[in-house]
C-alpha cells in the first residue's frame, strides 16, 4: 500500500485529472422503517433537471414551430385550453401528442441502448445492430405486404412481436453452454444482417410502388402524423419497462464487471442478463413499433449519459432515456422545419446527426488502449 | 505448427484435405461449368443443353438461341463475376485484417457502395452507368478506407469482434441514409429498391461490359499481392520483420477490395456474405497459401453465386427471390456458427 | 471445516479436469493450490467458489452443499476473485468496492450504513483511500488488484478465494498483494484460498498447500510436507534441491538445470506453452 500511496502523493498522475471526491456527488437516503436506503447521484440529478428543461424547451419549440408557426403565448394559452381554437387544434391534436411521441420514443431507445451496450460491454451496441430493429422491420413490412388486409393498428403489435421474436432468437442462438456478451451481439450483428436482406427481399418483391414506399417510410422511422392514439398504445410499455430497466442498473452494473466477478458477488448472471435483455428488447420493440427505427438514438443517448455522469448505470441509464427523448423531440421539429413543406422522416435526421457523432465515436474507441 | 497456422487449422476446423491442388482446381472449374449451364438451361422456360450448344455453333435466330444469348447467358456471367470478386475481396481482407469475420457486406463496404450510387442518383441525378459504378467505387473506397484506417489504429484497441461490430454499425447507418434518400425520391426508390435487395435479374451485356473492366483489374491487383498477402497474414509485425513494406502490401489490398467489392456492388447491389464462407473454404481446401486461395476463393465465389442465383427461380415461383437474400440465408447462418464456434483470430 | 469438498468432478463441456476431489479447507487459516500448468488448480478454485457446477460431487459451504444455496447467500459467506478479471470503463475504484455490496442490497437497502462502513473499511484494507476516486483504468496492475481485493473484502465475506492473484505483477506489487492477504488473514482471521503457480510463495505466505497434479490431488499439507523435492517432482517433472528461506524458514525450492536433469534421464515439462488454462476457458473469457 505504502508503494502505491507514495507514488500518489509524489504527483504522479496518469491520465486525466481525477474527479472531485465523491463525499460531495452522492448523498444517503435512509429510512428506518421501512428499511429503505439508497445513494442518490446529485450530479445525475442536476444533468436530469437541466436535460428535462432541454427536454421542455425542445418541446415548446417543437409545438411553435412548423409550417404555421404559433407564438410562445399562443402556445401556452392552447395548452391550458384558452386558445384561439384553430391554435388548439394544432396544439393539442397534432403538435403535442406528435412530440410527446417523439420524446417517449427517445427516451425508450435510449435506455434500451444503454441496456444493451452494458449487457455486451460493447459501446456500440444499439437497438439497429442487435437485431431487435432488424425483426421488428421484418414484420412489420410482412404485414404490409403479405397480409395488406390487415388493420393498420396492428402493425405495431406485429413489429413488436417481430422485436421480441428476433431478441429471443438471438440469445437461443448465442447460448453456447451459457451466454456471453460477444456472442450476444455478433449474433445479433449476423441476424441482422440476414433479416435486412429478407426485408429488402420484400421491399423489392411489392408491386405497388405505393408500398414500397409506405415500407421505405416505416424503416427511416418518421413520427408524422402520431397522435394520442398511438401515445396510448405506447404508454403503458413505457410506464411498465421504464422503472424495470431502472431497477434492473444495479445489476447491468455488476454485470459489467464480468460474468465471473458478478457471479462471485451473487449476481444469478444468466437470469439477470435475460431479464434485462427482454426488457431492452421490448422498450426498443415498442419504440419501433411506434415510430420505425429511428437510427442511432440508441447509440448516441447512452453516450452522451455517460460522458455526463459518468459509466455506472445507475445514474447513467435514466440520463439516456432523457437524452434520447430530447434527441427526438429536438430532430422531429428540425426534420418538419428544415425543409418546410417538404418533411424529411426524424430517423433520416437523426442519422444525419448521428454520422459524424458516431465516426468521432469509432476513432475514439479504436485508439484507445482495450476496454469493453 | 505456428500460432498463426494453429488458427488457420482451427477455422477450417479439421485441418487440410490432402487432395492434390490440381485435381480439385480441375473439379472447381468443373463444377463451375455445370453451375453456368445449368443456370443458363434452367427458369421459366427450359433450354436444353444441345440448344445451348447450338446458340453459339450455329445461331438461328430462333427465341430460345436468342434467349440464352441475351438473357440467360449474360445473367450467369454476371453471377460469376460478382461471385468470383466478392469472394476474392473477403479473402484479401480476411487475410489483411486477421479476422475470420471480414467480408465486403460485413464491414459496411458494399452499403458505402450502394449509398454513393443511390445518393448520386438522388441528389446529383447522375443517370449514366457509368456514372453510378464510379460513384459505387467511390463509396465503397470511402467506406473501406475507413475500415482499413480502423482496422490500422486498432492493432491493439480493437478486437476483431469489435471491428465487425464497428462494420454493422457503419452499414446501419449507411443503410439508414440510403432509406432516407429513398423516402425523398420515389422514383428512385422504383428504380433501386431491386439492386437494394441485391439482385441481378434484368442485367445485360452492357452492365456486364460496364464494370468488367474494374472486376478484372481488382482481380489481377490481388493475384499479384498473393504472395505478400502470404507473408502479411502471419502478422504485420512478423511481416515486417521479414522485410517487407506493409503499407504497400496494405494499400494495395485496399485498392483491390475497393475494385473488387466496389464492381460487384455496381453491378448487382449488396449481395451478402459471400466472401464470409468462401474464403474458409478455400483455406481448408488450400491451406494458407493466397496463390492458391485467392484463385479458389474466385472460383468458389462464382460457384456459389451461380448456384445461388439458379436456386433463387425455384424458391417461389414464378417470382425470383434476389440472389443477395439466398446469399444472406446461406452465409447467415454460418456466420452464426463461425460466432459460436469460437473465431480465432487469422 | 466451513468448507469442503466431497467426491467433486469438474469438467468444462466433455473434458473432466478434476476427478473425484475431497477436500477440506481449514477454517482460518492460508490455503495455497499449486500445481502445473493446466493442472487443474485454478478450475478447483472455479469449482469451490461455484463458477462451474459440478459433474458429480458437490461442494459443501457450513455443511450446506452450494448447489442447494441461494448465490447472494453463498456471495455473504465467501467471495471470489477470478483471474485477471475483465477492466471495466469509467469505474473508480470506489465504485468497484461497493460492487461488493451486491449480496446484501435488494430492491430497498440499497445503501445503508453497513454498506458504507463496509466499502471505508474495504478501502482502508487495502490501501486504496486516496485512490478511490481514480478510474481503474489509470491505476498501474497491483493498484488495480488492490481495488479488486477491497471489492471482495467489501463483500464482508469470511472465505476469500482468489485466483492467482499476483500474475501479470512484477515481483514488488507480488510481494505487496501476498503481505496484504497475509495480513487480512492474521488480523482478522479470514480464511484465504488462493491458486499460486510460484511454488516458494505458496510456501512462504500459506499455512497448508493443496498440490494439484492431472486433476488429482498428489499432496497436501503445511508447506515444510508438501515442498519436498519428491513431491515437486511429481507435481512438475522438475528436479528441485530445497533449502530454507533465510528470512522466514519456509522451504524454498530451487530448480537443477535442465542440463543436469537430462543427465538424470528425465523428460522436460511436457505442458504446452501458453496453456495457463484449458482451452474452453480462455475462448469463453475472450480470445475475440
């Protein structure tokens, strides 16, 4: 210890400058009865609150905006309901649950990102690599096109259950004698591949152009046209698989020590890593049902939650679903604006912002020294 | 036995079949024959072989001698020649990069290729042919630089696992791109979304004249890195140590992938996972010598696409599947195999 | 015996390592596995700490086979440490610690008291108060085992298993990382069980050695009964003359040149190099 100790003191310092002593970033929550305790992040709490006023000014933006622009008071008077009623119906039918869509679509791919890219330790795993896209597009484009009669309310069911079916088949395809996170995501990586060919098969097959189209619009991933419906349909995944990807961190982070490591802690690492795995599956599944892969949102919120808070998911985790949420909410409104009439789907916009993002990323990860 | 042989036995799994290299180049050649006769005489209308025979020896003008002619023949030519640079390109980079894993649609060099040629058209409404198989070279050299550069800056950082896995996520987001331009243009979509699926239905002579050129000069350009390409894939650092240049041998391999992988995308699209399992196969067939398994892996390459491309008229008929997607349900499932095996790195 | 094995068979797929192993480990005390490469130690670690479940057999915590027993259970009463275990991105040392607490966190403790007393105390342990708050990943290799160590002993566990937890560090941070267990053994009365391949470390720092050879056990003992230039031989096809260690008096062995045992007709080692461990194990923990 002595070594180790003087050497510290002496100023030799690799790397950055650590951080300023925890003592002042947490803060014990403890109730004697009930037994309840918990460490809260004031440093996550305060990167929640300014990414929430983000969140809120995105989304006033978002309402004001578009091709008939409404005033900011204007806005506010529409949504306590004393507006101009051709304001209010912008305000309330379209624009509104349009955003509110656009953020809970955010916030699910960026959590089930951060789930995902804790479960195979790979900072690069999202919802469009795993697989989880790949089968939810597959469906869904199987219900256009084979079974057209089909109403369209049932399409997310449908992508949904091709998100959840895809999931399962990559960990039965990894499971070797136990899971592991390489194999989890070159699996996925490989089903993917071969899914995106058997949806580019269907494209191609169609022939009405009518729908080709229709599916081109569906896989870029575009929010036009939701409303509160699809927010009710999406609603209760969200409030349901939100709080248990939350409560599922504490475990994503022993995980993330290695399989061993957790397994000496106590951590049921199969069960674990399953259970989490299914509730990344279905977050992103809803999300895409929802509103088609909107790329790269998975792989950017977790991202940007880390360099805020930090790596451990705890804090890290809700941070990306807020992250992702304002992501949308934000490229929505510049995808109706940019160039307005003309309105490019959100996912097409989020790739654009994701490119350059995500080429830093890989240069970043490729000079560095081996990490998960 | 080196580590480096020791992974390479690994990989074909039960080391080295001990027919002699002629008799099984004579066997491949043949094989291949059989593929393009059969591809030529078998679809929607049967032509006999003797006819087949005939259309070139003594042409009558009749439909089926103009058929195998116009049609059949030049679609099993361009199945051979995409299947021929495709699985050469994923030898060269497999032995380049170390990694069992590495193949043009793998690591996102085909999508490069296919976004550069859909957003030329898009964008810039570039029509000509010729045009758009610059433009699939263009892209296809940008994204393999990229995984090339990667590829380099990781000799520690980046596992192989971790390069395909950067690959899918460089072919996600191009892919996303290209769906995009398509959302914008219509009628580019009707015009793309074939070649999107990877598919060589419709192609003439023309196209095949196109990017004949480009497929040849790849192809010549790795036959005379084979013996580099030897040397190179013990390691960079042996390499060296041996003498030789590495960044020639590694420029000149990413120039050959780029014709390679660039051509065959021009020519029919993304086709898939081709140059994953052929190239293993020609190691275990060949060994780890690239002058053998550089040409084996263009034979083989055609064979499979070939007979990929006869099976895909029977699958649902009377609609053809797009020969990239039985390429992609064959290959698929082998990558999940090599995954699950275990992949030593090369 | 809080600890011990009955008739334990380990194997990784088809390949059995250890066949029919009873042991016992001694309650307070420093127990050391030797043995050669690919012997087996390291999968007998594996096998009493259940990272790998038995063929047949079963090992037995406080007479309680561990197959039968909750894993959060099992995590409170015995912590392991795996062999260079993975470095995980942007954890502090800190964080690493309080990982320890798993086992005794649910849904609603999730940081009493007891758990931040435990990571202090963990951390004073070993020494790492002024590192805490420094990112693994810029910490030299015994600074680092010195993090793992505080995270097990966080875990408030009495057993400590650890796998060769001195490779990959030069011989200073070695010594340093012996001394510690040592002394987390005589202060506070934990019993150690550590896989060593340095034989004259597994004499100087243990208490009893477990001599592991093909999966069998070839001898165990306090050191002075087990180093014993028959018993080396055995274990390592390797010609050693003992003396004693000036410092401490523990045998120590030293190798005769391969020279000399050509002359007494005996083949080399015949391990393979590089196989620290069976195969199945180094594919599994990332050879990709």
């Amino acid at each position: 210890m002595t070594r180790d100790a003087v050497q510290d003191a002496d100023g030799h310092v690799t790397g950055p400058v650590p951080p300023p002593p925890g003592k002042g970033r947490w803060r014990a929550v403890r109730l004697a009865r009930p037994a309840v305790s918990f460490r809260v992040d004031l440093r996550a709490l305060w990167v929640m609150l300014a990414l929430g006023l983000v969140a809120a000014a995105a989304l006033v933006a978002s309402i004001a905006l578009g091709e008939y622009p409404i005033g900011l008071r204007e806005v506010v008077r529409a949504l306590v309901g004393q507006g101009h009623p051709g304001h209010e119906f912008i305000v309330m039918d379209l624009r509104l649950p349009r955003a509110v869509v656009a953020f809970a679509v955010g916030a699910a791919l960026g959590a089930a990102g951060a789930v995902f890219q804790g479960l195979t330790r790979n900072a690069l795993a999202a919802p469009e690599i795993i697989g989880v896209a790949a089968g939810a597009n597959l469906a869904a484009v199987i219900v256009i096109v084979v079974l057209p009669a089909t109403p369209i309310a049932l399409l997310p069911v449908a992508a949904l259950a091709g998100a959840l079916a895809t999931t399962a088949l990559v960990y039965r395809l990894a499971w070797h004698g136990g899971s592991s996170p390489i194999r989890l995501i070159l699996v996925g990586v490989g089903v993917t591949l071969v899914g995106h060919a058997l949806v580019m098969a269907v494209v191609s097959s169609v022939d009405e152009i009518i729908h080709a189209s229709q599916l081109v619009i569906f896989m870029a991933g575009s929010v036009y046209g939701k409303g509160w419906h699809e927010l009710i349909a999406l609603a209760p995944w969200i409030i349901v698989l939100l709080p248990l990807a939350l409560g599922g961190a504490r475990h994503l982070d022993a995980l993330r020590l290695g399989d061993h490591p957790a397994r000496g802690l106590g951590v049921h690492v199969e069960r674990q890593r399953l259970t989490l795995l299914a509730i990344a599956a279905a977050l992103a599944g809803a999300a895409v049902s929802t509103a088609g892969p909107v790329g790269f949102v998975g792989l950017m919120a977790p991202h940007i939650a880390r360099r805020l808070v930090g790596a451990a998911y705890a804090a890290a985790l809700p941070v990306a679903a807020m992250a992702g949420g304002t992501i949308v909410i934000a490229a929505d409104t510049l995808a109706r604006t940019l160039f307005a009439p003309v309105e490019i789907p959100v996912g097409v916009m989020t790739a654009i912002v994701g490119a350059p993002f995500f080429i830093t990323l890989l240069f970043r990860a490729a000079s560095r020294t081996p990490g998960p | 036995m080196s580590a480096a042989e020791r992974a390479g036995a690994g990989l074909a799994g039960y080391g080295r079949l001990p027919l002699p290299g002629l008799l099984l180049a004579l066997l491949g050649g043949l094989a291949l024959a059989a593929a393009v006769v059969a591809s030529i005489s078998l679809g929607t209308v049967f032509i006999a072989p003797e006819t087949i025979v005939a259309a070139f020896t003594s042409f009558d003008g009749s439909d089926q001698q103009v058929i195998v002619l116009t049609v059949r023949l030049p679609r099993a030519m361009i199945a051979a020649a995409v299947g021929a640079t495709l699985g050469m390109a994923g030898a060269v980079m497999q032995a380049v990069s170390r990694n069992p894993l590495a193949e043009p649609g793998i690591l996102g060099i085909s999508w490069g290729a296919a976004l550069a040629a859909v957003g030329a058209q898009v964008l810039l409404g570039v029509g000509s042919l010729t045009g758009l198989v610059w433009c699939a070279l263009v892209g296809a050299a940008a994204a393999g630089a990229a995984v090339v550069m990667l590829g380099a800056l990781g000799r520690r950082g980046l596992t192989p696992a971790k390069l395909v896995v950067a690959g899918a996520a460089v072919s996600a987001l191009l892919a996303a791109v290209v769906q995009g331009l398509l959302v914008l243009d219509r009628e580019s979509l009707e015009g793309a979304r074939r070649w999107l699926a990877g598919s060589i239905v419709g192609t003439n002579e023309t196209l095949l004249l196109q990017v004949l050129p480009y497929q040849l000069a790849g192809i010549l350009l790795a036959l005379l890195l084979a013996r580099p390409l030897t040397t190179f894939s013990l390691g960079e650092d042996v390499a060296r140590g041996l003498g030789q240049r590495t960044g020639f041998v590694k420029g000149g391999a990413a120039a050959a992938v780029v014709l390679l992988a660039g051509s065959a995308v021009a020519a029919a699209g993304p086709v898939i996972l081709v140059g994953l399992a052929v190239p293993h196969l020609s190691r275990f067939l060949f060994g780890r010598d690239y002058r053998r398994v550089l040409p084996a892996a263009a034979v083989l390459g055609a064979l499979l696409v070939v007979v990929a491309d006869v099976a895909a008229r029977f699958v649902i008929p009377p609609e053809e599947v797009p020969v990239g997607v039985m390429t992609a349900l064959v290959g698929g499932p082998y990558f999940v195999h090599v995954v699950r095996r275990g992949m030593a790195p090369l | 015996m809080p600890l011990h094995a009955n008739d334990l068979a380990l194997a990784y797929g088809r390949d059995p390592v250890i066949a029919d192993l009873t042991v016992h480990i001694p309650q307070g005390q420093v127990t050391a596995l030797v043995g050669a490469n690919a012997s087996g130690k390291s999968t007998l670690l594996r096998g009493l700490g259940r990272l790998l479940r038995p063929a047949h057999g079963a090992v037995y915590l406080d007479g309680r086979a561990i197959t039968q027993m909750s894993t959060k259970d099992i995590a409170r009463r015995m912590a392991i440490l795996p062999q260079g275990p993975d470095l995980p991105e942007g954890v502090t040392v800190r964080q690493l610690a309080a990982h320890g607490r798993y086992p005794h966190q649910g849904m609603l403790q999730q940081w009493s008291h007891r758990d931040e007393q435990a990571v202090a105390d963990a951390l004073a342990a070993t020494g790492t108060t002024a590192l805490a708050d420094r990112m693994l990943d810029e910490l030299s290799g015994g600074q680092r085992q010195r993090a793992w160590i505080a995270m097990t002993l966080a875990q408030e566990a009495e057993i400590m298993l650890l796998d060769e937890p001195t490779t990959f560090l030069d011989i200073a941070h070695q010594v340093d990382i012996l001394d510690l267990l040592h002394e987390l053994n005589e202060r506070d009365g934990r019993t150690i069980v550590m896989a060593l391949h340095d034989l004259n470390q597994a004499a100087r720092y243990s208490h009893r050695i477990l001599a592991i050879r093909r999966g069998r056990l070839a001898a165990e003992g306090p050191p002075h009964h087990v180093i014993t230039e028959h018993v080396v031989r055995d274990i390592f096809d390797l010609d050693v003359s003992i003396i004693q260690d000036p410092t401490t008096g523990a045998p120590l062995c030293i190798p005769i040149s391969p020279r000399a045992a050509r002359q007494h007709h005996r083949p080399a080692t015949s391990t393979p190099p590089g196989g620290r461990s069976p195969n199945a194990v180094r594919q599994d923990d990332g050879s990709v």
